[in-house]
C-alpha cells in the first residue's frame, strides 16, 4: 500500500464512527484483493498470497465486530447469517491462496460486494459520533495551492492523548 493510501485511509479512520468503520474496512477488503490480482497478473505467487492475506485480516476484523451474542433475536439472527457469508469468503480466499488462483476470489467478490452496499447505506444515516474521541480534526478544500488541495489541521493537542 502506498504512502498516500494509508494516510488516505488514516484520515478517514480517524474520523468515521461505528457505520463507516465497517464500510472503510470493506473497502480495505476490497483495496487488498485489487492488490492480490495485480500481484497474480504479475506471476508474483507470494505478493498474491500477502495480499490475500491481509484481506483475510480484514475479514476477521468485520466477524469481530459481528454482534453474535445479541439479547435481541432479530439481530442475532442477522448476525449468524452475515457470518455464514463471511466464512464462506473465507474459506474462498483459502481456496485462492493455496491453489495459487485467483478465480475462487470471484464469488467471495460479488458476496462482499452485496454486503458492502447495505453496509454503506446504512452508514449514510448514522449520524453518532466518531469512535476515535479528541482525533485531529481536518478540514480540506478550504484554501487551494497553485498545483494541489491544501489540507489544514486544527491542532488540539492540549485535549489529546492519553490521561492518567
């Protein structure tokens, strides 16, 4: 992943809450398969295997944030079946890595995909607050250099940081 990426990303970590954490972590899932077919098209074996690998540990990341021990049976059971899903992504990307193909990525793809936009629609109308409380905040767009965006922080820093 290049520099720009992970800042890109950073950023938007550091001001999503619970919604948009899922969505950016589909679109993690997402970046890292793209990464694994460049590898694959390259005849590069081990960066296709790293690649899918990290894109599995996004895929652990969204089964933790499964809510599997609801009170509520609506969402439990909602929850059981997303988790079907995911282990079947799983296990497709398994699949991929130890034949060393990429076409089992196909249906995990399109899987994803379908939960990816629930996801992301719903994250429209959540309207909490960030998960990352006293982050940096970034404003963008407001001033324009002569070749690019300037980006401009609001420092904060006396309320930022661990206590103890």
């Amino acid at each position: 992943m290049t520099d720009e990426k992970k800042q890109e990303f950073t950023l938007r970590i550091s001001q999503a809450n619970q919604s948009q954490l899922i969505v950016i972590l589909y679109e993690l899932f997402f970046y890292y398969i793209e990464e694994a077919d460049n590898a694959y098209a390259g005849a590069d074996y081990v960066g296709f295997c790293k690649e899918l690998q990290k894109a599995h540990d996004c895929l652990n990341e969204l089964i933790a944030s499964l809510h599997t021990g609801s009170d509520d049976a609506q969402v439990e059971e909602l929850a059981r079946t997303i988790l079907k899903v995911y282990f079947f992504v799983s296990a497709r990307i398994g699949s991929a890595s130890g034949s060393k193909k990429k076409e089992p990525l196909a249906d995990a793809v399109r899987m994803m995909q379908k939960l990816y936009k629930t996801y992301k629609e719903d994250a429209v109308n959540d309207t909490s607050a960030p998960v990352m409380g006293r982050a940096q905040t970034v404003y963008a767009g407001l001033t324009y250099g002569k070749n690019d965006l300037n980006v401009s922080l609001e420092d904060g820093s006396a309320g930022r940081g661990f206590y103890v």
